[in-house]
C-alpha cells in the first residue's frame, strides 16, 4: 500500500477519514461526542435497518464489536476518563493503531507482506461487521444497488454511491468482470482506508465519500 506516512502522526487527510467515520455512522444527534449511549443507539439502528433481531447470531455479533471498539476508545482515547469521548480521542485511539503499525514496520525480522496484512482483531471484526451491513441479501457478495441502498441511510446521494462503487470495485472488474466485492477483496479495501495516506487509493471510498482533502 503506497502513501504511508513515514513519521509518527496521522495526516490531515488520514484525520479526515476517520472524522467522517465518527459523524456519519457514530455521532448522530451530532454533538460532536461519543457516549455508551450514542454507540447503543447506533447499533440499534443499524440492527433495525438491517432486520437483525436481538437474540440472533448477527445482533451479538454487533453487540460485541460495539462492546470491543467501546473498550478500545476508552483504553486509547478516553484520556481524561470521563465516559466521553470527542473528536479528538477518538482520533487518538486511531493514532495509536497508527503508531502499532509503524512499529511493526520497523522490527528487523518483519515481514513486510505479513505486516500490511496484519490488523488487531478489534478491527477485523469492525471490518466483518461493515461488510454483512452492506450485503443486503447475505450471499457474500456486496453490489452497487446494495453499497447505493445503504448508503443513502447514512446521508450519501446516490449519485456519489454509485460512483464510488464503480471507483473501488476497480470499476467493476475485480473478479473475473463480475460486478461484485467480496469479504476478501472489501477486508483490503478497508484496510487501504484506515491506514493509506494516499488518495487516489481505491479503498478511500469504501465509505461513499469522493474527497477527503
């Protein structure tokens, strides 16, 4: 992955990303703000738009990467443990996946290829969790008309769904022509986003949005 950032801070344009993540599927009573609650709420929501029932294997699938990615923010973010969490420490729990990742790169022995693949299982289930809330049919296979459906939910048009879709599925050829993404292929993508400071990376616009600079 091109455009890592050689030095021990997240750049604006990384800032940009994960801010985005915070307001459009976090914070939605937009106080700029993180509570238990407001993950509560989130997770309710996305269980009512997507029909997991409470009890089923999916709503405590959610129920525990909510409980994980809570967790994590207060261990890495929460500095003044006050239960709350801004903008800025939620910056700070990223910052710190930042900061692991650089230091990985730096171990003598690293392999590189396994080091780029290598994601705290925190966020390999955040990532699984995005995924299934994409594939609305469940068959393992996200397309347009799924990406555009729930995306819209959380205040993208449909105009620029659609073409960030055709922009990080390789417009639509990556896997044989087939006009698909798959867990693999959307598990890469999502790890270009969370770390690549570069971006004409495809898997910048896994989320809908078309600019971050």
């Amino acid at each position: 992955m091109g455009g890592l950032l050689a030095k021990n801070e997240l750049s604006q344009f990384q800032k940009n990303k994960f801010l985005h993540e915070f307001n459009t599927f976090f914070d939605f009573n937009k106080d700029g703000v993180l509570e238990w609650k407001d993950l509560v709420n989130a997770r309710e929501k996305i269980c009512e738009l997507s029909g997991w029932k409470t009890g089923t294997e999916k709503h405590q699938a959610i129920e525990a990467v909510f409980s994980d990615l809570w967790r994590h923010l207060q261990d890495d973010g929460d500095e003044n443990l006050d239960g709350r969490i801004t903008q800025d420490e939620w910056l700070a729990m990223w910052r710190q996946l930042h900061f692991h990742y650089l230091d990985s790169k730096k171990e003598k022995n690293a392999c590189v290829e396994e080091v780029e693949d290598s994601i705290p299982r925190w966020l390999e289930d955040y990532i699984k969790y995005k995924f299934d809330l994409l594939d609305r049919t469940a068959d393992g296979k996200i397309d347009v008309d799924e990406f555009e459906y729930v995306m819209t939910d959380f205040g993208v048009s449909p105009k620029d769904a659609r073409t960030a879709f055709l922009l990080f599925s390789y417009n639509n050829e990556t896997q044989s022509n087939q006009t698909t993404i798959d867990l693999p292929c959307f598990r890469k993508l999502s790890i270009e986003y969370f770390r690549s400071n570069e971006p004409s990376q495809l898997g910048n616009f896994i989320t809908g949005r078309l600019d971050f600079t």
